[in-house]
C-alpha cells in the first residue's frame, strides 16, 4: 500500500483553484480543451463536487450550441472523455450522440497503417504520413477503450488495445523503458529519437488507467503487455526525477528544463499504479506539483504543444511560460487521484 503524505485540505483547494481557473480560459473544442475537460471530469468525479458538473456542463453546451467542427481529428477526439462523464450523469442524448459520432470516426473514417494503427492526425490534412505517437494513446486509444467498456463493445475494446499493443511496440524502448516522441513507419525510424517527457506521460498516465476501466483486464493477452510495459517505464521515469519532485521535458537530458505536464501526468500513473516502492517518488511529486500552481489556480512551466522536433534543443527551445489545457487537466487528475489513491483497484501481480 502507498505512504503518502500530505494535507487533505491543501488538495482540495489546489483543485478548486485550478478548476476555476481552467473555466477561465476561453478553450475550444479540440485537444488542449479535452485534456482539460477530462481532468475537470476526473475531479468531478473523485471528490463529488457537483460544482465542478455543473460548469463542465454550462460550458460544453455552450460549445455544441456554438456548433462543432466539421470534421473530426485524432486530437479533437480528446473532447469525448468529458461527453462520457456529462453522459453518465445527465443522460442526456445529445452527449452519447456525438460521443458516439467520434468513435465512428476513429473506427470508419482515420487513417490507419499497418496493423490497423491510427494515424496521428490534428488537422482534416494527412498530416504526419504513417507516424503514430504517444499523444494518440490519451487522445484516441484511451477514449475507445473507455467508450467500449460502457458499450460493451468488444470489438471496440479490441480495438482500443490493439492501439495501446503497436504503440508499445513501435515507441518504447526494450531495453531503456523509456518512450519515443514518434515513430516513422515509412523510414522505420523514432525521427530524432527523443525521449520526450509528456510523450512518457501520454504512455504512463493512459497505460495506468486500463486495469482499472476495463473489467477482467487479465483475460485479454494484450492487456499484459500493457502491465508490463507500464512496470518497465515505470521502473524506467523513477531514475530520472529530479530534486524537485519532477521530470524533465527531455527525460534523459540535464539540461532540460523541468516541465509540470509530464510530471503531472507520470505521478499520477504512479499513484494509479500504486507500487509501494514508488510512495518516495510521489510524495518528491506532490511537493515539486504543489510548488508550480500559482494563487490563482495557473499550472506554471507547462511546455507550449510541441510537435516531434528535430533535436533536443528544438524540445529545450518550446516555451513554458503560458497557461495550457493540457497542464491544467493532468495536475487535475493527479490530485484529484491523489484524495482516493487509497480506494484505487489494483491488478494483482501483473
């Protein structure tokens, strides 16, 4: 079992703090504002706050009366998560319909190469020829998986593993744990080859969730593949905290600055995990996470969105000073899952 420490209150009003000043920020419908929206929806959901529901719901509806983009994307799909959350409470249909409208569009219409593997897309264009990247497993494969458990639909589910199966595959590393940015499928190649470090959060935080969501996740071979990758990237991200309780936006690299998404989202993967071994290394996270909210709810020094770059300098050069979606909802959902760490269902062994 964990040993945390830390003060109830202090995280419940950290996440106040930042859900409101999310709300603030005049988010769209697409990535930076699903990420976003999930964590609203994972702190609705952990602590019960009925406040917190109610302006996710105001404002979504507020955006589908707006009208929604045209076309789906990859990345758009990332606005699905907080549609589940608004379904399950309301059951409202116009949220499950466009939920739904998503899915068919990962399963019909996105391109795919391969073993059937989604393309990374984020705009109508074929954006990045036959590259898949770890941005995709929260945007897509987390959400199809989420989306077939509570349809029942194991082809979905099938599917959605399949997804988490060859992005393993083609973008950790066997024999360091640690995750590539991107993978070439046309050259064969991770293009620079870096370890991006929200690239291993995208990995470690949406890997974390699956045992938990999917039920008798043991019974599916692909399932642990997803444990033991996990374990080993896990294992892996522990080496290079920093003193701070946090990672760098280069993993491996000292002279990267520290960034708060990806620390964000690999403590909370620990915390989901819940390896009694790692208590240290959160407990270092919570005082380095804590230490980059500002008073009014702003998750400082998260990098800009940063496409596979050319060299570690390229990641280095990405700035950290502007407030994003992306930053806001995984230091959401790390506190959020903090508060019930200790009520989080383990898979035994794997």
């Amino acid at each position: 079992m964990l040993k945390l420490e830390y003060d109830k209150k202090e995280i419940e009003e950290v996440i106040d703090k930042i859900v409101k000043k999310t709300m603030n920020m005049d988010l769209t419908w697409d990535w930076p504002c699903g990420v976003a929206y999930y964590g609203i929806s994972d702190a609705y959901e952990k602590t019960g706050k009925k406040e917190y529901l109610e302006l996710l719901k105001d404002r979504i509806d507020e955006l589908i009366d707006l009208g929604l983009p045209k076309v789906w994307t990859v990345n758009a799909c990332a606005m699905g998560h907080c549609l589940i959350t608004l379904y399950r409470a309301t059951g409202e249909q116009q949220y499950h319909d466009i939920l739904m409208s998503k899915i068919a569009y990962l399963r019909k219409d996105a391109l795919r190469f391969g073993d059937h593997v989604l393309q990374h897309t984020v705009s109508a264009n074929n954006d990045f020829p036959e590259q898949c990247w770890c941005d995709t497993l929260f945007m897509a494969a987390f959400l199809m998986l989420r989306v077939g458990v509570l349809e029942q639909d194991e082809e979905l589910i099938d599917d959605a593993l399949n997804q988490y199966y060859w992005h393993i595959k083609y973008l950790q590393n066997p024999s360091s744990g640690l995750w590539y940015h991107g993978y070439d499928n046309i050259a064969g190649d991770h293009m620079s080859g870096i370890y991006w470090g929200r690239a291993n959060a995208w990995a470690a935080f949406t890997m974390s969730q699956v045992g938990g969501i999917l039920p008798q996740c043991y019974l599916y071979p692909k399932y642990i593949d997803v444990a033991g990758s996990l374990n080993e990237q896990l294992a892996a991200l522990k080496v290079y905290q920093t003193e701070n309780g946090l990672w760098r936006t280069v993993v491996d690299d000292p002279e990267s600055y520290e960034e708060i998404s990806a620390s964000a989202g690999i403590a909370a993967a620990m915390l989901t995990r819940g390896n009694p071994l790692h208590s240290k290394y959160i407990n270092k996270a919570i005082k380095g996470l804590l230490a980059n909210v500002s008073e009014d709810g702003k998750v400082m020094n998260v990098s800009g969105g940063t496409a596979v770059m050319r060299d570690k300098e390229g990641y280095r050069g990405i700035p950290k000073a502007y407030i994003q979606g992306w930053g806001q909802g995984l230091a959401l959902s790390f506190f959020a899952t903090l508060l019930v760490s200790d009520e989080i269902e383990k898979d035994g062994a794997l």
